[in-house]
C-alpha cells in the first residue's frame, strides 16, 4: 500500500523571477496533506509550451495527481490550456456552461463580450471544467485511469483557492478514500518560552519509544517552535499513532505546551479569550497596527477583541493614549511607565477585561546606548493589575515588530492562564 502521491507545478515568468510571491503551492499542499495525499515535488517553471508539456511529461510515471496554477487567463502569455490540449492530444471546444457565465460575468459588470473573453470558453475536449465563480478561467480536470491525473488552476489565489475548494478538494477526498492508499496525517503541537535546541533535548530520551512511522520535525517562529508528528498508515491506524506519539511527548513539554490542535498563536488567544469570556484592547507604537491586523485576520475576533490605538508618536500618546507629558520627558516612549500608562488607559478607555501596550525601537534607526535597536517593552493591564517586560529582539525591523507582536500575545496569555 502506497500513499497517493501528488506533484504541483506552478506556471508563470512573474512567479521565476519573484515578481510574485509563490503562496499557491504552499496552500495547495497544505490542503492535500490535510486530506491525506504526500506531496512528493514542487516545480516553479516559465510560461512556455514546451516546458509545460515535458513537465507533465517528466512527473507522469511517478504520481498520481499533477496540479498546476498559472497560465488560465485571456492574454498572450497565458499557454497552459494550448500545452494541456498537446499534452493530452485534444481540441479546443467552446464550453457552453462558461460561454453562458462569461456574457452574465461581463453583463453584471456593464462590459460587453470581448473575443479575448470569449476565449476563456475554449477548453481541451477531454477535460471536465471546473467552475470559477469568482474569476473569468475556469479549472480543468483531466482524470486518468492510467498516468497522472491533472487538475488546472488559475494562478490568482482567490480564484484558484474557490476551485479548489468547490470542486478539487471534494473529487480528490474521493480519491484517497476508495483507491485503498495509505494516509498522510499530522499532529501540530504549539510551544512557546523554550528554544528549538532544548525542545530537542527534552524529547531525545524518548525518540526511540516514538512509533517508527512517526517523523518530527521543528519548525521555528516568531517566540515559538511547531513540533509537527507526521505519520503515514492506513486510515484506522494513523490516528491512533499520532495520538501515542502525542501522549509521549506532553509531559515532556510541561508548559510549554500551548496547544495540540494546529493553531497558530493568535488563534490560541481567541479561544481562550472566548472560552473565558475576556475581552480584550491594544494600544501599539512600534507594531504600527500589527498587533490588530494579526488579531482581526482570524474570523471570529470581534467576539472578543474591542479594538486598539496606534499611537506612534508622543502627542498621540498623551492626547489619546492618556500617557503624562512628565512620563515621556523623563522616562522616554521606550520605557516600562509609558507602557504602563498606555496599557491602564487603554483598559479603561475601550472598557475591556485585558488591554496590552507595546512601545519599542524598531530600527534600523533610532536605537542609543540605553536603548539599542530591538529594545521593546510591552505592558498587559487586567483587573489584578499591570505587569511590564521588557525585551531585546534583533536589529532587523520586520522581525522586531513580528517577535513584538508574539511576545504580547503570549504575555496575554500568561495573564489568562494566571486568572
């Protein structure tokens, strides 16, 4: 029993030459490992028929399911569906279902039919299409019984993200469940406070109790580590595995240990908040607003979070953020009592049950002997109190801001946990 193995090849000059972020294939195989296939290979290659064809040439033999993004649209550079129809050896045929949703497409919008639109109809004769109900390309679906099967995406993520949700998600879950491959399942455990080093410590005295299935690997980030368990079984096995693998490792991570569900960090706060009913305000400086916008990207959030105050400068600071002039002109903006007077304001002002304040150098300027670039100190008021800490990250912006970000949630959640 093998699993079933899928390659994705994104298809564009912009994507070669970092023009555009390739994000694409990172979610396409996010989806298919979460639904069990092994994503054996990624290839980034040009808009070119040639190099399209002897790429599905080449993976052919060695998976089952070959996803392409890029290439579907109405301009000169968009070759995929004429290499997929040489590749497979079909005829463009007009489909009649897109030729009907491309007039009411263009009508809703007051254009009229174009050729170039038109075009978008013109689908190799042995494909199935693929809706796109929030763009003009469709996707593609070539089912094979013998050699790889291809699925076509556009490569705007919004529209390849619909396909894939409405119509490939559904026919490949189909796939994996009645072919009789093994699964590919993981477990994602969340930690925070100890290094990736002696998180590999900790787990070295019982890596030869893991099942011999089950890899670990480390994924650093932003004041935390991801342990992801992978294993690969049949689909009544792998479950349990990871569940004894997962049983192994808790006691030796202690506290650490944030969460076993996958969750990004901003994600274990909203459940607590919610789960204890917190609710919760921000007051940022050098986040210019990231805080917020990381809070606020999971659905959700305004079950409990009230909002915030960027308050970038000293004016700002006093007028909105009721810290004293006295404070700023003795201690600085970058400083454990302007935190704190941020914070308490802050709390009292949005009237929530939890208010965190971040104030720091972020560079690559700014930073003095006393207060060197990454200086950052972050205060979390609650009805116990104000508690400050101060922190010292890198000298490069970009990631003194995201640490900043993480080391404030995580300091909320000290103060749930504590409540």
């Amino acid at each position: 029993m093998h699993s079933y193995r899928v390659a994705i090849v994104s298809i564009g000059d912009e994507v070669l030459n970092g023009d555009t972020l390739n994000t694409n294939a990172q979610w396409i195989a996010t989806q298919c490992t979460r639904l069990g296939a092994h994503v054996v290979e990624q290839r980034t290659i040009p808009d070119s028929v040639s190099a399209i064809t002897a790429t599905l040439t080449s993976l052919n033999p060695s998976v089952e399911l070959i996803i392409t993004t890029g290439g579907l649209g109405p301009t000169h550079d968009d070759l995929t569906v004429a290499a997929l129809a040489e590749f497979f050896g079909d005829e463009l045929v007009e489909d009649i279902s897109t030729l009907e949703y491309l007039h009411q497409y263009a009508a809703a919008r007051g254009r009229n039919m174009t050729e170039r639109l038109r075009k978008q109809a013109l689908v190799p004769s042995s494909a199935r299409v693929l809706p796109n109900r929030v763009g003009t390309a469709p996707g593609l679906l070539f089912a094979r019984r013998e050699g790889a099967s291809v699925v076509v995406l556009p490569g705007v993520p919004r529209e390849m993200e619909a396909i894939m949700t409405e119509s490939v998600i559904p026919w490949l879950t189909e796939q994996i469940g009645t072919g009789g491959y093994s699964v590919v399942r993981e477990r994602v455990l969340l930690t925070a406070g100890v290094p990736e080093s002696e998180l590999a410590d900790r787990i070295e005295p019982i890596r030869s109790q893991l099942p011999a299935e089950v890899d670990i690997a480390f994924l650093p980030g932003a004041m935390t580590v991801r342990l992801r368990l992978r294993a690969r079984g049949n689909v009544d096995s792998v479950e349990k595995t990871l569940d004894h693998a997962t049983a192994l490792l808790t006691p030796l991570l202690g506290t650490s240990l944030l969460s076993d569900r996958n969750e990004r960090l901003v994600e274990v706060l909203q459940r607590r908040c919610i789960e204890q009913q917190k609710t919760l305000a921000v007051a940022e400086s050098c986040t210019g607003g990231m805080l917020g916008a990381e809070i606020t990207s999971v659905p959700g959030s305004s079950a409990y979070f009230l909002g915030g105050l960027i308050c970038y400068s000293d004016a700002v600071k006093i007028h909105f953020g009721g810290v004293r002039p006295e404070t700023l002109s003795t201690y600085g903006a970058v400083s454990q009592q302007t935190v704190e007077e941020l914070s308490r304001y802050i709390r009292a002002a949005y009237g929530s049950d939890i208010a965190v304040a971040i104030s720091g150098v972020a560079g690559p300027g700014g930073g003095t002997v006393e207060k060197p670039v990454g200086t950052v100190w972050i205060a979390v008021a609650d009805r116990h109190g104000v508690q400050a800490r101060k922190f010292l990250f890198t000298t490069d912006r970009q990631t003194n801001r995201t640490r900043a970000c993480a080391a404030a949630i995580l300091m909320v959640l000290e103060r749930l946990q504590s409540d």
